[in-house]
C-alpha cells in the first residue's frame, strides 16, 4: 500500500472541479449511509455515503464528516451494499462544488462521485466472527461483485485497526 497515492482533506479541497482524477484512490470510514432512492432535479437514482477520511493530516472530532460520496444510477446499486462503520477504498473518482441553495450555507463545499466508466470501488466489511469481507465493484462489472474473505491471520495491520477488531495474543 503506498499512502502517497490517497488523499488527504487539502488534496480534495484543491483539486480541479469536474475534471476526472483516476491517479489517487479516496480512503474513508462510512459514518452516514442513506438508502438508495430517486435523485431530486434529474432522472435516476442516487446512494450516498459521508465519513471521515482515513490516514489525513486533518483530525476531526470523532463524527464529524469530512467528504461526502455520492453514487449515480448503475453505480448506486452497485456501491448499495456499503454499510455504516465499512471502510470505502475508491479509485478513479470526480469532485465537483456542493451547489448553493438560497442563500443557505452548504454543509460542506464539496463531494466526490466516482468516474462512471473506469471506476473501482472496495469496500472493507466486518464478517463472520474476526473475519473481514472485502467487497470490489469495478465499471466493467458492476453486476458482478468480486468478495473475498479475509481471515484475520492474513489482513494488514491497518485493516485490523480500521475494523476495530479486538486483538488477541495468540495472532
């Protein structure tokens, strides 16, 4: 895993406005998951999830959002599996302005959808007993996810952290 390749807050909050970014990979914990539904000004659906971003120079109180990701159309079935407290690995994603509404302010200024068409999403789940499932949609088979599971004799050390997994003596 090479952690110069993620970003951070200040790498999203500087990056071009529409404009595909498929070099750096958006690692987060999913704090708020809200169910797939119609979305409001334009055909389709939209599922969404807000988190804090993993391995940043920003630390936040516990809770607070630091992106927001949403998913369009084939993508929000696709990525409907991610539940609260999974950690969302994905590559090959847009960030675009947050629109203001009235003179309302916008919660937070930006959010990130992934590229439609060359897009890969991983997402780290806590299975059964210690283990953990890694779910892996990618644009070219949205249909057909890709899950593993990952015993907890083989995973990464940042995974056991991320997943708050208890830890035992006899690893």
């Amino acid at each position: 895993m090479n952690l110069e390749l993620y970003v951070t807050l200040a790498d999203l909050s500087r990056l071009p406005r529409g404009e595909p970014h498929d070099v750096k990979t958006l690692i987060c914990r999913a704090d708020t998951v809200r169910a797939p539904r119609p979305r409001e000004l334009l055909s389709g659906r939209v599922f969404d999830i807000s988190g804090q971003l993993l391995d940043t120079e920003y630390k936040g109180m516990p809770g607070e959002t630091c992106v927001h990701v949403f998913f369009y159309d084939e993508w929000a079935s696709a990525a409907s599996f991610i539940e609260r407290d999974d950690i969302v690995i994905l590559k090959g994603f847009t960030v675009y302005d947050t629109p203001r509404v009235g003179d309302h302010d916008v919660e937070f200024p930006f959010f990130v959808t992934p590229i439609p068409h060359m897009a890969a999403l991983r997402a780290l789940q806590k299975g059964h007993k210690d283990d953990i499932m890694e779910v892996t949609v990618t644009a070219d088979a949205l249909e057909t996810p890709n899950i593993r599971v990952m015993p907890k004799r083989l995973r990464g050390s940042y995974i056991a952290n991320d997943m708050q997994c208890p830890r035992t003596n006899n690893d």
